[in-house]
C-alpha cells in the first residue's frame, strides 16, 4: 500500500533497486499535452547516477520506455506507464549484508512489516524508486505550462553541512542551478561545497543538507482549507523522499522567533493585483495558493550508507560490523534536486486539476 | 473536497466558525472500543477557548454530543458522527471587517478560490474546525491503548519566540504537560513563557514557538514504504494545522549539519530485542516505525490577528487599515497542544490497522 | 468503513435508525449553487416514511437542518453537513427481538461482521440511512442544472411483482410520476398496483418490482474507460440500496438474447449533432455518455419485514419463530424512487466535474 | 482517472491494444504469499484469443513478465507490477476505419470525452485491458486461499442468446467448465451453444449470453453495509467489464416477482453453525456476506464487431457504412469467463482484507 500519490493526476510507483525494472503508472493525465521521451529523459538525466564525480558512480543509462497513454506525442488521458529497467544491479554485492541490519537503513523495519525483502539491494527503499516520481514530474510540468503561461519550477541546494549558500529565491533561474554539478546557485558556496563533499567521501563519510524549491506562476486560489492544504500535501510529498527529515515553508522554523507585527504579509496593490508586501507566508495561506511564490525548503540528513565501520546485529541477533564498500552518495542533495522539483510539480498539478473540477462560475 | 483525512481510520470534519456547528465524522473505527462522553469532553476541554488567562477569552463550552455510532458505551463499527454547537459566535463584530482582506490570514485565498465567503467569522479556517479533529483524535486513542498496551502519547511545547525549553523527550508525561497553562514541562522555562505572552498581548502583538510531540509503545512495522512513509503522514497532519509552516522528525533540520556516522542511529540488541543506541531517526527507517519512540516538532507562526494597526486592501482592492479589536489568542501554542496529539493519535491509528490488514501470517 | 461514495462530489453518510439521528456530509460542491432548505426537504418528503396508505406509517417529519457550507442561500465550497434528527423511535418494540436473527435482515451479518449491533432498530441497514443520499442528491440535481441547463433525471415503477406498466421512457415527466402514489406514471397499472399492495399488506406479506430510472440533457464524454465507467458506478449506487437485487443499462439482460446485427445503435446526424437510431446501449458506450438518455432499471426484493411467521434461530444458536408487529412498507418501491433518483444524481454529477478538471482545452 | 479499482488490495490498470503493452500495479497485496509465473499465465491461457475455434483467431501470446513486488517466488508486500506486450497488433487494418464511428463501440464516445483516440484498435476500450485484471485476480485468489482454506470461485455460461443451460450452482467445479470451449458445464447445452457460435459467425453476426459466479468458502461477516456492499462492489466490478449489461445476486429481478414469504431465508443450524434454508440472497444480507455460496450474475450483450455492414458516420459528421473485416469474437462469453472470476477474487479479496483491519478482538 501507499505506493499513489495525488487525487486526480494521480501516479503509482513501483519497482525494487533489483529486479525487472522500476516505473510509474499516472492516471488522470488531461488528454492532447505534446510529450516527448526527450521530456522525460531530460529530468531523469539529472537524477541519474554517474552523472557527476560527486554522485554515485553506479552506471545506470535509465532510459524511459512509455509503454502506454501517448500516441502521435500527444497523451491520450489514459494511463501513462513509464518502465525503466535496471541495468547495473550487483546482488552479488549485497550477499555479505542478507543476515545484517544496516544502521539508519530500511532492512530492519522492512523486516518487521513484511517478514521478507529482497536483499539484493534498498528494494523499495532504494532511490531507484524515484525514478517513476521524477518520470512523472515531468509531465506534470508539461501540464501546469499549458495552465499556466507563466508557470516556473526550480529548486536548488542552499545548504550542505554547515556551508549555507547566499540565494535570492526570486530570481534563480534553471539555468543558474545547473551550473554547478552540485545545483546550487551561489557559485562560491558551490564550489567550498564540493570540496567538503569529496573531502567527505575520502573520509568514508556522508554529510546532508538542505534544498530549497520555489514555483512561480500558479493562480491564486489552489489548495484546499483544511487536509489537503497546498503546504500539507508539499510537506507530505517532501517527507516522503528518502532520507528527508524535515520540511519547511516560508518563514518555516524562523517564524517561531518572530511576532505577529512583523510576520504578517500586508496586502498591497501592485502589477495590477493583490499582491503582499512581504512573502513569509511563502505563497499560502490558509492552506492556498495567494499568487506569490511558492517557497519551501527541504532538509536531508546524511546519507546512511558509509564506509566507516558501524555496530549493528544480525537478523539472528547477533552484534556484528559493517563498513559499506559499494558504490554511494557521499551527499544526496545534488541527485535530491530534480527529485524535490518533481514532487512540487506533481502537488501543484494535482491540485491546479482539482481547483478546475470546482469552478463552475467565474468569479 | 480534503475534508478527509486517514485511509482505514478515516475522519471527515465539517463547519464553519459561525453557523449550526462544527463536528467530524469517523468511519472505520473499529467495533466494541468503549466510548465515554468523557473521553472525548477531556481532550475538548484541553482545546477550548477561555480555559486561562493566556488564551483567547472567547467562552465556548464546546460540549460535544455522539450522534450515531455509539451504543451502550461501546463503538458499533459504524461512523461515529460528533456534533459541537456554536454557541458564543458574535457575526456583528466581524461587520466592520466584511470588506476587507486581514493579513495572513485567508480571506483573500478563499475568495480567490470560492468567490464567497462566510464573513462571519474565519469559516473553515477558523480554529474551531480542529474541534473534530480533536474529538476524532480522542476516540483514535482509545484505539491504540486497545492495540497497543504500552501505547503513550504525548505533546508539549519546547519553544515560545525566544525562550526555548530543556525537556527530554523521553521522560515527559501527561501530567507534566497539564502543569502549566502554557503546556511546557519545563516550570522555569514556563514560567518565563507565560510572562512573555503576557507582555506581548499588552503589546497587541503575537508570538509562534514549537511543538514537540512523542508517541511511545507501538509496534515496529507501521508506516508504508514509499508515499505513505509514517513521518509523511505525519507531516501532512502537522502542516494541515492552521498556523503550522514547519514540520521535523528525530534529528530533523539538526541533520544537515551532522555527519553520517554521528548521524546513523546504530543497533544492539536491549531488553531483549533490536534496539539503536540512539534516536536521530525519531523512530523511523525508511518510513516505517522501528519500536524507538516517534519524535517530532511543529514550528508555529505567530498569530495573524493582532491588535496593532496594519496595512491591507478591501474586497474593491481600495487600502485600507485594520487592527484588530475582538477576542483572540496572542499565541496559540498552548491551545495546540492537544490539536498535534490528536492528529498525531490519528495518524498512528491509521496506519496500525493499515498494518493489521497485510499481517496475514506471524512471523 | 464504506460509508463515503464519489470521487469529486463526496458524500458520507452517518446515523443509526435509533440515536441521535441520520445524517450526511457532503465534500466538494462547487461554491456559489443556490441551495434553499425546501430543496431538501421536497425530496425527503417524497422518501419519508407516512405520506400515503401504501407505506409504512412510522412518522418521522424528517426535518433536515443545514450545519454547514451553505451562507446566504448559497454554497460556501466547504463541506455541506446536514442532520436529521430520529424521533419516531420506539426502541422497545424491538426489545423482543434483540436476540433473534430476522430472516433476509442483517441481523446475522451484522452479529459476524462486528460482534455488536444496535439491536433498538436496522441500525445502518435501516432505511433511514437513505436520508442522507437523498438530501445530497437534490443537492447535486442543483449542481447538475447549473452545468447541463436541459438536464432531466426521472425515476418511476415499472413493475410490482406481476404488474408490468407501460411506460415509454422518452417522455415520462415528474409530474407523471408524482401522480399516483405507487409512483407508476401508467395510470392504469398503478391502479392494479395499489389494490395488489394493499391486498399483500393484509397477508402480511410483501412484494418487490422494479424501478427505471432516465437522465436527459447532460453532454457527451462523462465517464471513465476502465473501472469507473458510469454504468459501473450506477450498479454499485443502485446496488448498495437496501433491498436491491439487480441492475441492468439499456438493453440489460434483454441483450443476452439480441443478435450484434440488431443490437447495436447505428449513428447519424440529428438536430445537428451525433445522434444514434436506437438506444440499447442505455447512453454510454465504453462506459462514457453518448448524448443519448441514459436508461437503467433496478430490482428490488420484497420487503424482509413480514407479518407472517418464520423459522429463525436466537443469537445463542436456539430454533425460534418471528413474526413482524410493527409498521413497515409491505413494498419499498413508491419510497425507492427519490433514492433511485438522488444516487443517479450523485454518481452523474460526480462525473461531471470530474470531466471538468480534465478538458483543460475546448476541442 | 477511474483505472484503480479495490481499497487495500489495490490493482491499475494500464494500456491500450496496441502501442508497449498492457499490464498492472497491484498495490496491498499481503507479503509471503507463493506466486509462480504459471499461476497467473493460467489464468492468461484461459483469457487469451486463439485457444479455441469459437474465439477470435488474433494470435497473441500474452506472456506476462512480473517486473517487481516478487522475490524468490514469494511477495514482498511490495507493488506487483506484471507487462504483457502487444505482438500481433496490426495497426494497418484500422487505417480504413480511423474516421469512422463504429456502431456501439467507444469510438464516438471517447472522441466526445478526450478529443483524441489511438485509432489503432480499441484503445483502453479493446479487451485486452482485461488481461492485468486477470493476471491480479489470480494473485487475489492465492491470497483467498491463504485465508479461507475451504475457499473456491468458479464462474461459468449459463445462457447463450436463447440457450439456456440447466446448471446447479452448488456443485460446479473448475474442472467442469473447462471441459467445453463455451464455458458451460451443462455439456448438452453447451454443443448447441457452440453450434449456435459457430453459425452466427458464419452469418457475420454476433451473440450475446449470461455468466454465472460462485463463490464459496469465505467466512460471515465480509462487506460493509453501506455504499461499499459486497454485492455493490461485484455489480460495479462486473458492470466495468467491456459489453456487460446486467448483474443481479441472488434471486435478482426474480426476486422482482416473489412474495416476502418466499423469498426470504429462514435460519437453522446446519453443521454445527448458523445457516440459511435457500439462498435467494445470493450469499449477501445486507451488503455482508452470510457464509453461505455468494452467486450472481452478469448479462453480457451480442459483441459490438459484426462483419454485417451498418450504417453510422465520419468523424466529419458524414454518413458512412461499414462491415468488420478482421478477427474478432462473434460471442465473448467463453473468454468472458475467467474474466469474470477475475473480478470477483479482487472484490472478495479486498474485503477480505478491510475485515481484518477491523477485527481488533475475537468474538
């Protein structure tokens, strides 16, 4: 269970690290949006292992077949069933692990729910398991442009270990992300921010981080008041990725240490509209969209796996060590981006679709 | 639509803040769970307004009455609808406010989204409509002590503005909590806390803090894999609160700027079972609960509705001024206490039937 | 669990036959539909209980009171509660019988499914559970007139036991309905019908029939393809009526003995548009509306409250005999028709935003 | 949207005739359940074109591949997704028809709904979406069987246009449905039926029939009472199957022309527990299964494709006539059969499953 996400663009992962392949099935993709496997690639690319020397150098070529719901390059509004098949799998590898819980892991939990897994690797818990989310994504994007002209999506790392980069979220671009294998867009942090990861790796280390995501150009007015508030929905998306242990938006933790007086967003006439003098509401409130940026960031811890010894026990319950020796992510963050990009633009696309079914009337 | 909440335990609330009432109704609870007034009156007791001198004087009884599925003290297996009647509701004081949009709160979202909106009072995005949420959550309890014997669960605030608690999470109980109006089980720190809500309510001004909240004795096991990850879920309870923009678990943002191996929570084995020496998971791996204690924290803005004049637009996009002049809390913290517990009790519950369901076999 | 029916336009029902009272929450109605309390109440008069001498004569009056989601005569967009409160109730009438299976009751089930019942009444198995279908259905025949304006949706007896009217679907009208009291818009056949009701009522028996149901005026492409195509949701509305026993669209069970050659519609052009020659296909084709009138029929069973003596068993397993003494309908159809209508309703205006939220562009 | 189908064992569908393939995800179904590859390519062999002369002759072998969810022939408790790839596709053969609405086939209607169609077969509308019902619907049963030891399903053609076979529900075995190619297990009828088949093929015309299902071995106590009825989810189940018309349970629209005192089951005890005297229930009393056979029927109509020419119109709203030249069906209820049983082990399976949540104490 718990492998769909969303109401109406709704998508069902599935697929282990090893194993035929992993993908995603989304259902209720509006019909006659242009989509290419370039589209889809595209994004995979960035998510990809191998991609950069301070990425996992795990080859995968991941290519997308869409087995299903497109046709001349259009969508048909039926299922969309993307497969990628896993390529570079090692069981092997993990032969030495099959009787030992690694610390921070899923082996023991997965252990405790479903009395079995498959040891040749994360299984579900893998982050191959993204793949159909990013996959995805990407055609929710296609979907929110032909919504919204204006629409725009980016997220960027602004944090690793205690490195904070310097980053105004309205005007990065894509571009500007891109340009350092390391995604972020302050290019003198990027830069102290892959020493320390590579620093990081030869120690036999990993170190976490923070990203942030901003959308810009959605309507006001997406988002429902009570559950399934815009920010609700982010958040659960965001802590559903691995190794995610915190979300924020807009003001996030810092508004703890404000006061009301200088916390509210004053309303002011501007461009036209109704627009807020200030965004630390980060683009909702009250669980909508007010037509400001959307802005909200994402903590990663380190990641788990690394090649320093650890204590740990058995499935039979004896102590044991560990030390990782296969290919791994010293830091998740830079892979983390597309990956955050694509469950924004799911929840957006979700929700834009729902605010359609309601509106019978203009306004 | 996302008055819903939950997939086996599942709530659905309803009402506005002003009109016949507000209320919840819960299917899928299961059946002879016994049920008192009581059960439910304590937790709505611990959420009303006017309970002290630091919250809004509003007086609602909030007496709360079990319209269907209870019978002889115990649940049928039926929905279990609980009506609250609005009893103190003033619409003549919000008259002068009709036309205008207040800062950060949601008048102008749902008018961007509806294009109506009760004007008397905050609607849906009122505080009141946690009432089923709490209500809900009380009866969620019952169900969890029946499955769980060791089941606890408890919240508390930890911060208020700048004054922060030294509390540790393991230890803190129930009662610890209802010592202090503000609900922080640190005494000094309370103490210092309610001064400053004090003073800053004279200032007609507001403050946020931070929630932690600790969930004890249930299984290993609950939570799902992927989308539906136990920290997922809770994160969408949490930020699903009105006034939430932050959600973390067991080392949350702390995490970003520690290293794997501090960061890894390693396993020995303890009072006969797989335990890990320590807790910076917050008792999840994967998305799954691991048998430590769930720990997490709600970051709170401070209040929207203060008294000091401040800058906005009417419904005819003229400016205007507002300050505010009703009832209202100047930190609302101490009232969501009770509110994190509830839909933290409804999240556990859920998944933990969800979990029954597939254990066909023992292991 | 199953007490909350639609996709978009949701309903969930609450209430036992004895408490508190019966109720529904609806989720998802667009805002700004113009919603008077005599909406409601028009359609619970037609299904309550007492209106004429062929029906049972417990009196409840019924009165609807709306908790939520509706401010000045119009829907606010947020959830629509409404209560009817249980006054009739007579819990020591059936203190006889608290420990007896009622054959063809749910009794039994009742007893296996959760080890409890509420033994003062049918609990959820009672017809009064249908109060809340009924008051959301006239709330979605609003939606649905706002959306399609030449939308028509007529139910009406076709058959009680071995009377068969003579009813041209294409043309029957409300008010045709409304006529008689079995509902019957074949005057004639309604005249034997009564006189066979009233003659079963003093055998203490009962007798079941069939109800048509027809929509007009909605467009073309509601529904879906696979699982949710729009006659598979009208069988599982209709079926999960107490009392029913079969569904068939169109043709129905008269297909199976039709040639392809003779069975199926043949289009042209007609008033300007698609039309097809015939109409065994019922409106949808592929599960998705035609234009067409959509025409199906539903079973129903004769009563199960019976004056007559039956064999039975008590809850501890012992032979027992039963014969009914209170007021019940020797035959459910004349109150099955608002039902009939108010789930056709619902289920058609499901899929009418639905379809909404998926044609971002006109073709 | 609507391509999901089932609450906690939860199968998506996904496909269209022609294009990668067809397949789904099961999501929820139970770990540590043995499944074999010939399991399900069983139940494909049974559903597959060309295993008889009275099928339609295109040849495909339908070999399904399981990408995930499985490990070492046993569940993960993990998604299940299985892909069978379209080989025999001859997209050619539809170039004749691309603008042109075949009489009672969806092509008009998906036309209406999407604005777009692969015109290269049948779409989500072709048969073939079925065959990732069937390959989860032998999963469902493994799991049936893991549950209920006694547990057995087995559908089978009671009637073929005017032939109607003389079967006894209560003692049909597997193995005697699979003796003819009709499906029937009344052998004498069944060789009318056949020649019946086979003389309207050879007129190019079509036929339709009934398919009745039992169910036998599940315990008391499966369905919930209100909108999701056991016999509710089978009528919506079996009416979401391509060219079904009709579903009834129990006595269905007999029931239509019986008296109370008929038609309802009188208790006794029977083999040392609680049982009903006739079944005119069909297994369901009040929406829960009762313990004993649950049997209903589908009404499937005469096979849309005909080689008689027919007249319709163009896409460009231009009369037209047409006559199917390719291979198709002249009667589908022989392969209708193991799709039928399909759906019901997914019906019965997903009960199966919420009743367990709920089931906190033994009676």
């Amino acid at each position: 269970m718990g492998s769909s996400f969303g109401q109406l663009f709704r998508i069902t992962t599935f697929g282990e690290s090893h194993g035929g392949g992993v993908g995603v099935v989304i259902d209720g993709c509006p019909p006659r949006i242009a989509v290419s496997d370039a589209d889809i690639q595209r994004e995979l690319g960035r998510r990809r292992p191998g991609q950069s020397s301070i990425v996992t150098q795990r080859d995968e070529p991941d290519r997308a077949e869409i087995l299903s719901g497109v046709f001349d390059g259009q969508t048909l509004g039926t299922p969309i069933a993307i497969l990628v098949r896993n390529q570079d799998a090692d069981p092997e590898a993990y032969k030495k692990i099959v009787n030992i819980f690694r610390p921070s892991h899923a082996d023991y939990t997965y252990e405790a729910k479903y009395g079995i897994r498959n040891w040749q690797g994360g299984g579900r818990a893998s982050a191959r398991e993204t793949i159909g989310r990013v996959a995805a994504g990407a055609i929710a994007r296609l979907v929110l442009r032909k919504m919204f002209p204006e629409f725009d999506l980016v997220a960027y790392v602004t944090q690793i270990h205690e490195v904070i980069a310097n980053i105004n979220s309205r005007h990065v671009t894509a571009a500007d992300v891109e340009r350092t294998p390391v995604r972020c867009p302050d290019e003198a942090a990027a830069k102290i921010m892959m020493q320390l990861i590579d620093r990081i790796r030869q120690q036999g280390d990993s170190v976490g981080g923070t990203i942030e995501c901003v959308v810009r150009g959605v309507d006001a007015g997406l988002g429902e008041p009570v559950f399934d508030k815009l920010e609700a929905d982010l958040a659960k998306a965001m802590l559903s990725l691995p190794a995610t242990k915190g979300f924020e938006i807009g003001s996030g933790f810092g508004a703890t240490r404000m006061t009301g007086s200088s916390h509210n967003d004053q309303f002011e006439m501007r461009d036209g509209r109704v627009r807020t003098t200030t965004n630390y509401s980060g683009g909702v409130q009250g669980g909508i969209t007010n037509g400001e940026d959307i802005v909200f960031r994402v903590a990663f811890k380190p990641t788990s796996t690394i090649a320093r010894e650890q204590q740990t026990v058995t499935t039979e319950h004896e102590p044991a060590s560990i030390a990782a020796r296969g290919r791994h992510d010293p830091c998740v963050l830079p892979r983390g981006v597309p990956i955050v990009e694509a469950m924004a633009a799911l929840v957006v696309c979700d929700h834009a679709l729902r605010q359609r079914a309601m509106m019978l009337q203009s306004k």
